[in-house]
C-alpha cells in the first residue's frame, strides 16, 4: 500500500543519505531539468495517516492552476521539488518519498510535513527492516555487508514522510 514503488528508487538528496527517493513513474521527452532551467510543475504532496492510507497535505491544482513555474537554482520552494525534477525531461511522471522535514517544508506554498503517527512510524520500521535483511549477507564482497550492517544498526526511525 504505502508507499507504492513500481520503479526502483534513486537517492536525489542532496547529501545522498536517502532523504530523498525518487522513482520516475513516466518519462517525458525533451531536455532534462538542470540548474537554469525554467519549470513548470505538477504536484500533490500526501502522507501516511493511521488507517494504513494517505491524506492529501498539498494540491498544487489549488494554489497554481496553471502549475508553479520556477527557475532551477533559484528558489526558495522545498528542496524535494527541486531535486525530484532535476535531471527529469517535460512531461515526466515521478514520485518522491521525502523523510526530511526541512527538504518538505516550504514556508511560501505553506507546506508543513506532518508528524509520522505511532501505526505510520512502526509501518515504516518493518518495511526498512525487510530491506536490510534482504541486503545484509547478499554481497559476497565482506566490506559491503558490514557497511549494510552498520547502515541498518545507525538507522534512525524519520519523524515524517511525505510523498
């Protein structure tokens, strides 16, 4: 249910610690997004709530109509909307999970993430639970596995998730 891959995912954080995962739905065609680049976007932003489904925390159909337009590097909208088109042709499809509240936070759209609840939280730890044990012991390279395992020992639990 949530949240629903169909693509494998890629880290688009900035400090690459998987804040930021994208997975392209659809791609468009025409130049990629790069830093310069005039955009014009779609979205909606949603989040786990406790009945094991999602409540809308943003539509961009409500406060941009006609989509929010915005220079690439030269914002000061939320990280995850720039780094999740970034690299992306027109017309593309993508979803980002966001576990970084200051990279979904954007003081002019007002969107605040919201707190992950007790079912949400405990969803998200046996999910990454189930990835660190398909991972841990998969490698047959000693120094990747104890990288893995030292990955999932240092895992922290995020305080909210977007997508």
């Amino acid at each position: 249910m949530w949240p629903i891959e169909y693509r494998k995912p890629h880290d688009v954080s900035f400090d690459k610690n998987k804040s930021l995962m994208r997975t392209q739905i659809t791609r468009g065609v025409g130049e990629d997004a790069r830093d310069g680049s005039q955009v014009l976007l779609h979205f909606t932003v949603h989040a786990p709530d406790e009945k094991g489904g999602e409540t809308l925390v943003y539509d961009s159909s409500t406060a941009a109509p006609s989509g929010l337009r915005f220079t690439m590097g030269e914002t000061l909208h939320a990280e995850v909307l720039e780094r999740g088109v970034l690299g992306m042709p027109p017309g593309s499809v993508v979803n980002v999970i966001c576990t970084d509240v200051d990279a979904g936070s954007d003081t002019v759209l007002r969107i605040a993430p919201p707190a992950l609840g007790p079912i949400a939280t405990e969803k998200v730890i046996m999910i990454s639970k189930k990835d660190f044990g398909a991972k841990i012991g998969a490698s047959i390279m000693p120094d990747r596995n104890k990288e893995l395992l030292d990955e999932a020992r240092a895992w922290i639990a995020p305080a909210s998730m977007t997508r």
